[in-house]
C-alpha cells in the first residue's frame, strides 16, 4: 500500500480547529479512503502510517522538525488545513470558558497572561503553519461557519478528494449549529464521549464573530489588540 498522507489540522484554541478536523474526518471516511486519530502523536505514526490513505490529525505546535513528523514532510505526504480567527473573539471565548463575561470586570491575571503571553505563542505557531505554502488551505472563522458547504467543498479539493455532492451536503449539515448543539447536549445527558479520540467537541459558539465588542473590557480588548497587533494586521483584522 501507497504510504499515507497526513492531513493536520491546526489552529488556535476556541478558532473551530476541531469541527475543521471533524469535517476532515468524516470526508476521508466517507471517501473509504481514511480515518481521524485525534491529537498528533508519533506513536500514532506507527499504529497507523501504512493501513489507509488518508489520516487526519490535529497538531498546534509546528512538527516538521520534529521526530516522526518531519520524516512525513520530507518525504512530501503532508496536507494542511488551518483556520483563523479574530484574536479579540479568541480571547473573549477564551474569556467566557473561564467563567468570566462582565465587561466593566478589570482583567484578572489569567486573562493578562491569557491576552499578552499565550495568544501570541498560539498565533505565531499558527503563522508557522500558514507560510508553509501550497500543502495549506487557510479558512477565516467566519466564512467556514457561515458556509459549510463551501468548506467541505474545499477540504475536498485540497486533500484530493472526489466526494460526490450530496454527502457533501450531509457532512455540511452534520456540522451546522443545529446538529452540533443536538450532539453537545446529548452528550451531556448520556455523559458519552462524542469521539473516538477526542473527549469531546468544544463549544465553539457559532455566529459569535464580533463578541468581543460587547464582551470585553476596553482595557481588556487594549491588551489583545497591542499583544497580537502583527498578526490582526497580517490578516486584516486591525481595521
């Protein structure tokens, strides 16, 4: 057998990095030719490099230099799929994760070391993976979770899929605001784990593009804008 590609999934924390992987997921599967495995590790290398055509992975730190991984780069059997999103909504997720959604609240010291030491290491992590070129397909937070359809139409032309259109369709439904409320709250009530290797799928909140304007501080939202200004400005979200 062909030696597998390997899709990674990347992203930052709270940018829909993991209904991205999902969708992936289940196009392989629905193809016959692939599987999900989770989180990226290189004992998975081994249990499943040579029994299929396709794996799909998420990873956050950059690999290519990395053990197993980079022997998959060199030998040119790696896809990239990314998505990113508006560092102030990231935070503000991130921000109501913890319990915290007063706007007048003064930043707590988790929010600061949050807003001005993480989000930049996630987000230059994230760049690494974007400047790898043509093995990366790119997604803006908005556009994927306000037009599935067309990201699962991407994700298929990317890895190299022919996925007829209407399974298609139904992997796009699969991941609407509909389906994936109706699996998060089943999941809760039968306290099942709602993937192979993922405990679980996280809350994304779709639609909640533009939050931050009502849920972040000014001085909270200073923070964010001051310590990823780079990248808001790389990506346009500095105007």
């Amino acid at each position: 057998m062909t030696k597998a590609t390997w899709v990674f999934v990347a992203g930052t924390y709270r940018s829909a990095s993991t209904t991205q992987y999902l969708i992936a997921r289940d196009i392989v599967a629905a193809s016959g030719s692939g599987c999900g495995i989770g989180y990226y590790s290189c004992n998975k290398v081994g249990l499943f490099d040579n029994k299929t055509k396709f794996i799909v992975c998420k990873a956050f730190k950059p690999l290519w230099s990395r053990g197993c991984a980079s022997r998959l780069f060199n030998e040119d059997r790696v896809k990239v799929l990314v998505t990113i999103r508006d560092p102030r909504d990231i935070a503000t997720s991130m921000k109501f994760r913890q319990g915290g959604g007063d706007k007048a609240r003064v930043p707590t010291p988790w929010f600061v070391r949050m807003a001005t030491e993480k989000l930049p290491r996630w987000l230059d992590d994230l760049e690494m993976w974007v400047d790898m070129g043509c093995i990366t397909r790119v997604s803006r937070f908005d556009a994927m979770i306000n037009h599935l359809r067309g990201e699962v139409k991407g994700i298929c032309n990317h890895i190299g899929i022919g996925l007829d259109e209407d399974m298609q369709h139904v992997i796009a439904v699969r991941y609407g605001k509909t389906a994936m409320t109706e699996r998060r709250e089943l999941a809760i009530q039968t306290g099942k784990r709602q993937d192979e290797w993922l405990q679980a799928i996280p809350p994304i909140i779709f639609g909640s593009s533009g939050a931050y304007k009502s849920c972040l501080s000014d001085e909270e939202r200073t923070l964010v804008e001051e310590s990823t200004a780079k990248f808001m400005d790389r990506f346009g979200y500095a105007k």
